[in-house]
C-alpha cells in the first residue's frame, strides 16, 4: 500500500504532464498560439473569426478586471 501512495506534489506534476500531452496549448505562451494559428489554420475566413473572438474576450476580461 505505501508503494502506491503518490503525493501531493506529485500527483499534481503527473496531473500537468498529461494535461501538457492531452492539450499541447495549455503550456503555450500568447505568441506560440498565434504562431500555431497562422500555420494550423488554413482558411482565412476562420483565422479572421478566431482574431476578431480574441479580441472580444481580452477585451472582455480587461473590462471585467477594471470593474
């Protein structure tokens, strides 16, 4: 049985492990992402509708940390 305890710490590194293997942009800075972006998303038209949400929800949560 104390071979299979796992302690906090560790449990939450495995936790952020998997999550950095399941979801690659967890770990992402800003500027990856756009970088993954420009070269993931080929149709323009999508790429404007993700840029014009971006903006909206920074400027979303700029008004709402203002407040």
């Amino acid at each position: 049985m104390i071979e299979d305890y796992i302690s906090p710490k560790q449990l939450a590194a495995r936790e952020r492990e998997e999550e950095e293997r399941d979801n690659p942009m967890a770990t992402m800075t800003k500027a990856q992402v756009v970088q993954w972006l420009d070269a993931n998303i080929a149709d323009d038209n999508t790429r404007l509708a993700l840029k014009q949400l971006g903006r909206l929800v920074l400027q979303n949560w700029q008004e709402l940390n203002n407040k």
